[in-house]
C-alpha cells in the first residue's frame, strides 16, 4: 500500500468546449452509449500512460534522481470517471536512500549522491547474509525498531501533477485521444 494516495478531479470540458466536442464529434459520428462509455475508457487508460511516463522524465530532473527510480515510485496512476470530468489518482512511496547513491556524511549521517538529500541521524551497514549495503535509522534511542529513512517526493509531485492537469496542453491531449477512439469504435478507422 502506497505511503500516500491522493486524488484530483479534473475536468476538461468547459461549458464552450464541450458544446464544440459535441457539435464536431457526437453529431458527425453518432455514437452509442455503451460506445461513449468504452471510448471513454480508453482515453482515462492512455492518457494515465502518458502521464506517468511524462511525470518519470520530468519529475528526474525537477527532484534530481534518475528515472528509474521515480518511475517505480508510481503505485498507481489512473483516470476514471464521467464523461464531463474524471479524477486521477496517485499513490506515491518515498524514496530509500539506497537507491539515490548514499555515502556516509563527514559530520555523521547519510547523504545522497543524486539529489543531495541527508539523514543526520541514518547510518549503513552491510547486510550479513546478503553482502549488499543498507541505510537504517533508530526508532528512538533503543537499538530497535530500525526504520528505512526515505525521501518525501509527494509534494513536489503533486504540485506538477496540478499544474499538468490544469494546463491547456492536457485538455487538448484528452480531447485529441477522445475524439480518436470515437471515431474508431464509429467508423473502424
């Protein structure tokens, strides 16, 4: 389960934009309900593809951590909803440490190399069984519970995700791959 889930509702058609969809798509292709609903469909699942894909290689540079890394980040990423608005939804997990490169700070702790993040109370050790390194951090002052001290990305992400969502070049992306799967499931071309 993600660390956080968030959803943003978000609705691409303006009262003038939908009355447009309407007079240069419904009325030339004439489509069924059902086939509205499958269209539709389509065009929440593609347009999640292209988001998330467009979040892995903008979100690297903005956070400044390979993108690798923030691709897995995304548990979920998906549109649903009406015809006249939808939500996406987004679970996001922190970052581990280990996967940005970490390196024991001078002054004590753990930084990172991608990033430039710092734990001041994280350390590493070298797993026994495993030989692979690891970065930890004490629950309190006991030896254990030991906690996996992580990145916050959520923020910064869902503040891109609203400005995404809001901008022109969205609307245009949802209306263009709308209007393509009507006319598919229309007219087979």
């Amino acid at each position: 389960m993600p660390q956080y889930a968030d959803e943003m509702e978000f609705n691409p058609f303006t009262e003038q934009a939908w009355d447009d969809f309407q007079q240069r798509v419904m009325e030339q292709f004439l489509p069924s309900e059902e086939m509205m609903r499958n269209a539709l469909g389509a065009t929440n699942a593609r347009i999640s593809q292209m988001m998330r894909a467009k979040a892995a290689r903008e979100l690297s540079a903005i956070l400044k951590m390979p993108r690798k890394v923030i691709s897995h980040r995304f548990k979920a990423f998906r549109t649903w909803g009406k015809i006249r608005g939808g939500k996406l939804w987004l679970g996001l997990d922190g970052v581990p440490f280990i996967k940005l490169s970490p390196y024991a700070a001078g002054d004590g702790g753990v930084k990172t190399r991608f990033g430039d993040y710092q734990d001041p109370h994280a350390f590493m050790v070298v797993v026994p069984k495993t030989g692979k390194l690891a970065v930890f951090r004490r629950a309190g002052k006991k030896r254990k519970p030991l906690l996996v001290p992580r990145v916050d990305i959520h923020d910064p992400c869902f503040l891109w995700l609203r400005q995404q969502v809001d901008s022109p070049w969205f609307t245009q992306k949802f209306f263009e791959r709308l209007e393509r799967e009507i006319r598919w499931r229309t007219t087979g071309t």
